[in-house]
C-alpha cells in the first residue's frame, strides 16, 4: 500500500468497524513524514502506534545520540497528532527504565514492549543474505514479560505486551506483570484469526477456575511494584536460576 491509499484503508475501517482503529507508523528518524502522523488523525485513526525501528550501525554515533533522536522523533509526533500516543520500542538501550520514562515525558501515553528486529539469515543454496520475518516462539514473551513487570506502576503509561504471545496463559501472564494489553501477530498468521476467540475463551476460563473477576484485579499483582530495588531482585533471581536446572 502507498501512503494515499494507507490512508483512504485507515478511513474504510473506521467506517466498517466499532472497536477503535489504531494506526501503526513507521519512523527510524526526524523528518517531514511526522506529518503524516497528522494526515493518519484527519482520516480518523483513534489512535497512532509509532514503531521507532532503527538499527544504528553508525561507528561515530554514540548511544546518547540514537537516544536522543528517539526521543526526539516521539516529541515530533505528539507534536502533530492530538489522538493517543503509543510507542513500540527496542529492548536495547542501555537503561530501558530510563528510556520508557523519557517516552512518556515526551508524550508516549503507552509504550508497546518491544519490537522485535528482523534478524537475517545466510541462504547458503545461493550464497546471498536471506531477509525473512521469523515467527516469534513462546520463549520471546520473556523479554517484554521483564520489563513490564519492571515497569509497571513506576511511569506513568499504559504497557503493551508484543512477543511471543500465542495462547490464553501468555495473555494472563502478561496481565500479571502488568500489561493493559497484548498484541499478537504470529500466533494469527500460523493459525488464523480464529485463534482470537480460541484465546479468548482460554483467558476466561483460566480466571474463572482461579476466581479471577476481572483483569484490573490481576493486573499488576506480579509486578516488581512492591520491590524497593529491582535491580537487587533482578540480580538475585539470576543467582537462583543459575541453581535450577534449565528446561525448554
Ligand atoms: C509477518 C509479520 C509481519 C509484521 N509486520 C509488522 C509491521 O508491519 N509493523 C510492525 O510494527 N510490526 C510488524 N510485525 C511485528 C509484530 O507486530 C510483532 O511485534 C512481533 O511479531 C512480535 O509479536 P508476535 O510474537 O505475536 O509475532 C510483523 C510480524 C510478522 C510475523
């Protein structure tokens, strides 16, 4: 799709819908398409996921530069748009807990925990480079899992889980830690669209066998919110699964 017909797609499924249509944008650095932040508002988009995809490989620019840029390039888009901010991250920053919290003084309203960066492959059949999205596998949800559950409560946004979230138990996990929502992508490609429902009920009926009445009342309860120093918990929890043998 060009970037006309993105927006006439985003004004079609906002007439045809009745849940909320949340526009995705793509930006790696600043520029005039922030503008396009705004032409998504104009054709109704309740609200804007900006995905920040960069993979710096530029020896002379230091970690606070790409740092900075980042942050840079959220402010630019609030700038622009009045609808709700959301930004999907990378993990790789050198303090996450910082980054997150510079997001939202940008005016991110929530942050979606993380995008998951293409990785190459070598195809030795024709000796080339082979660029191939990967399906995620259940182990990815670890790394949003973390950081939520370490974020949670302690900035103020709303946290989105994206990454290996592929049933009913991975959705009530990422609630646990503290996630509002979860977004998934390659449990529906391998199994269709049906598979929401199949999850959704999955969901529900692990709460009601736990006599869970809502989402709020489990959202959070294992966060680290609790915790006076997560990075002395971090640390020791290393030291115990250092001492458990490992498992798939
Ligand atoms: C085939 C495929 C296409 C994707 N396209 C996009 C995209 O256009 N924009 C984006 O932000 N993420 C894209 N993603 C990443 C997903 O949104 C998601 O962050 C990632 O796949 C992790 O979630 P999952 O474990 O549910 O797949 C894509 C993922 C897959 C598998």
């Amino acid at each position: 799709m060009g970037p006309d017909e993105r927006l006439e797609h985003i004004a079609k499924a906002k007439k045809a819908l009745k849940i909320p249509v949340i526009a995705s944008l793509n930006g790696s650095s600043l520029g005039g398409w922030t503008d396009y932040a705004r032409q998504i508002q104009e054709a109704g988009a309740d609200a804007l996921e900006l995905n920040i995809y960069t993979i710096p490989t530029d020896l002379d620019s230091p970690g606070s530069r790409v740092e900075e840029t980042a942050v840079e390039i959220v402010r630019a888009v609030r700038k622009a748009v009045k609808i709700p901010l959301a930004v999907k991250c990378s993990p790789f920053y050198s303090n996450m807990a910082n980054m997150a919290k510079r997001f939202v003084d940008a005016g991110a309203d929530g942050l979606v925990l993380f995008n998951r960066f293409y990785q190459p492959d070598v195809d030795l059949e024709n000796v080339d480079i082979r660029p191939k999205v990967l399906w995620s596998t259940p182990q990815a949800a670890r790394l949003p899992l973390t950081w939520i559950g370490i974020l949670y409560g302690r900035i103020k946004t709303d946290l989105a889980a994206t990454s290996g979230v592929h049933n009913g138990r991975d959705v009530i996990k990422m609630m646990m830690v503290g996630a509002s929502v979860t977004l998934i992508a390659s449990a529906l490609y391998r199994h269709g669209l049906k598979h929401l429902s199949v999850m959704e009920r999955d969901t529900r009926e692990w709460m009601e066998k736990n006599e869970y009445e809502s989402i709020r009342q489990m959202r959070g309860s294992l966060s680290k919110l609790n915790c006076p120093d997560p990075a002395a918990f971090e640390r020791a929890h290393y030291m115990r699964a250092l001492q458990t043998p490992p498992s798939a």
